[in-house]
C-alpha cells in the first residue's frame, strides 16, 4: 500500500509507504535487517502465544504465526478498509485477526505470553494507554519497535519527502530517540534486549 490509510475516527491506520513490498535495493536492504532483528528476538522469547497490537495489513504478524507452528496468534487493529483487506491476503491456520483499539482491549490478564507493537506507538494518541493495556495482557514479554528520531524525519527530509512537516511522516505524533524509548519501557519491565536496526529502535522487555 503506497497511499495513506485512515480510520473512521481520524487516525492514521496504514503505511505512507509500502516498505514490506518495496522493490528499491536499500528500501529491502533495510528492512530485512529490522525483520530478521524481529525474528531474533520473537525466537529468543519463544513466546507460547502472541497478541500483536495495530498488525496493519496483516505482513509482519502472518510472518510471525508461522514462525510459531501452531501457537496462537492474533493480530490486532481500528476498522479501516484496506487494513481488513490485507488481512485476507495475509492468512495462516494459528492467526486469528480482531478490529479493536489498543487502548481498551478485552483480554484476560495475562492471556497472551508477548504482546507486541511494531511501528505502531508513534501513531497513537496515549501510548502510556496502550502500552498499559499490552502489559497488562501478556504474561512474560513485550516486543515494541519504534522509528529512531531526530534520525528518522532527518531522513525523510535528505530524499525529499514531508518538507512542509519537517521530515515527519503523516501520522506520527509521538517521537523518540533510543535513549528515551528505552526509559520510556522502563517503566514497564525489565529491557531483556535493545535492537537497533537503521533507523529504528527495538525493543524486548521481560515483565
């Protein structure tokens, strides 16, 4: 999906740029160096189910659910078109998709053993809501990844793009460097692990 994706409410549900589906070298460079990252840290959890909040189309958590064999899995997200869309293309027989908000979900404590966000916190209204919410759902990790900044609009701004934003991406209206998503999480559990994969942060919190 290369346009972008709102929700009924207002918020930015989809990706500016289909970086899973990107033909360009680096673009893919780049972004197998932050899924193999993921992966690592998935298999260093080896979580017994997983809860993935604000799962987009559905790319990354299908990539997850298989790796788990028949563990459960279920991926999380608003109710917005394309997103429902992308989750018919991107099915497996352990993953189950929901339309829900990350701020209020209705999970047991504890049901799922990692609950994850990846490249989702920057787009939310309170991630303190929803990182609460996720702590609260998962039994022994979190798995969290976030764009870096400055470096991120840095970037955006070096080829040219959202220079009337000063490099921010349409929808990103939290912002963190390493050093304060990592004290950010903190607060939450212990950082077991800390990834940075160009330009992002990522992140494995043992609760």
């Amino acid at each position: 999906m290369s346009e972008l994706s709102v929700s009924a409410d207002g918020v930015v549900t989809g990706n500016t740029y289909d970086k899973y589906g990107s033909s360009n070298p680096v673009v893919r460079h780049l972004v197998g160096a932050f899924e193999r990252s993921l992966e690592e840290l998935l298999d260093r959890a080896e979580p017994a189910s997983l809860l993935d909040v604000g799962c987009g189309e559905g790319a990354l958590v299908q990539r997850f659910a298989r790796r788990l064999g028949s563990r459960r899995v279920v991926g999380v997200d608003l109710q917005e078109d394309s997103l429902q869309a992308g989750w018919s293309r991107h099915e497996a027989p352990n993953l189950e998709y929901r339309t829900l908000d990350g701020g209020e979900l209705p999970f047991a404590a504890g049901e799922f053993d990692m609950v994850s966000a990846i490249e989702v916190l920057e787009h939310v209204p309170d991630p303190q809501l929803t990182l609460h919410e996720m702590s609260r759902c998962a039994q022994r990790h979190l798995l969290v990844s976030v764009p870096r900044e400055p470096l991120w609009r840095t970037l955006n701004v070096a080829r040219g793009a959202y220079w009337s934003q000063l490099g921010n991406t349409p929808g990103h209206v939290n912002h963190w460097s390493r050093r304060s998503f990592i004290q950010l999480l903190r607060g939450h559990g212990e950082i077991a692990e800390v990834r940075s994969p160009f330009p992002w942060t990522m992140l494995l919190v043992r609760l």
